[in-house]
C-alpha cells in the first residue's frame, strides 16, 4: 500500500472498536484503487487489490454475522442480504477485470471499483454497520 498514514475519517467510525478496525483495512484497499488511479499508473495489478479486498469483505462479513447471531441482533436479516449483494459485487468486478482486455478496460473497472468502495463504505458503513455498533453496546456486547 502507498500511504499507510491515510486513515478512514472519522465519520466512518461506528464506535466498536474491532468493527472500526476492520472498516479500516477496506478503507486502505479502497486507497490503494483511489492512490493508483490517481497515479495514473498504468501497470498496477488491480489483481492484487481484488484478491485482498475479496478474501477480506469475506472474513469481515463473517466476523460481524457471528456478533449478530451472538447478540440476537433483529436487523440481522437485512444486513445478511446487503452482505451477499455486496460480495457478489466484487466478483463481478473482479470478473470483469479478469476478462479486461486491454489497459484502458482495466482502467475503467479501476474507476468503477473505486466508486463503488466509496459509496459502499459510505452507505453500508454509516447506514447499517452504525446500527448494529449502536445494537451491540446497548446490549452489553462492547469490544
């Protein structure tokens, strides 16, 4: 990663400490695509970013569904289909990274990705993760 001092803003921060932390590495992926980008670098491997984003929003997802089964968390549901939409979404692109066939292509999945992470760490964040931060400390499920 480029610039390891860039942090999530604060805004972004839901109040539980392990949930915060995880929500930082998806945002230092989500630097790197934006860093690249802006680098205009023509020879970046998106491969790896889409490696470490999908095995990481995979584990994450797991991490918070196993604090919402724990705490009986009754938007639970909901926050299960988000996950699944989210995750198919990265394959997608992904996918269509793979089959880019030229750089130009894979610079145009590059700018889609980063404005998908921007407004899914944006909404999923500040809409249903804050929920379910707010959820788990009024039920005595603090970290």
């Amino acid at each position: 990663m480029r610039d390891l001092m860039t942090h999530m803003p604060d805004q972004l921060c839901v109040g539980h400490l392990a949930i915060d932390a995880q929500h930082e590495i998806l945002y230092a992926l989500y630097n790197e695509v934006t860093s690249s980008l802006a680098c205009q670098e023509t020879n970046f491997d998106l491969r790896d970013i889409f490696a470490g984003l999908t095995a990481y929003i995979s584990m994450h997802f797991r991490f918070e569904e196993d604090l919402m089964l724990e705490s009986r968390y009754p938007g639970r549901e909901a926050q299960l289909k988000e996950h699944h939409q989210l995750e198919e979404s990265v394959r997608a692109l992904h996918g269509r990274f793979v089959q880019a066939g030229d750089a130009a292509a894979e610079m145009g999945v590059a700018r889609e990705t980063e404005v998908f992470l921007k407004e899914w760490l944006g909404h999923h964040i500040n809409e249903l993760d804050r929920e379910l931060a707010r959820y788990l400390h009024e039920h005595g499920h603090v970290e």
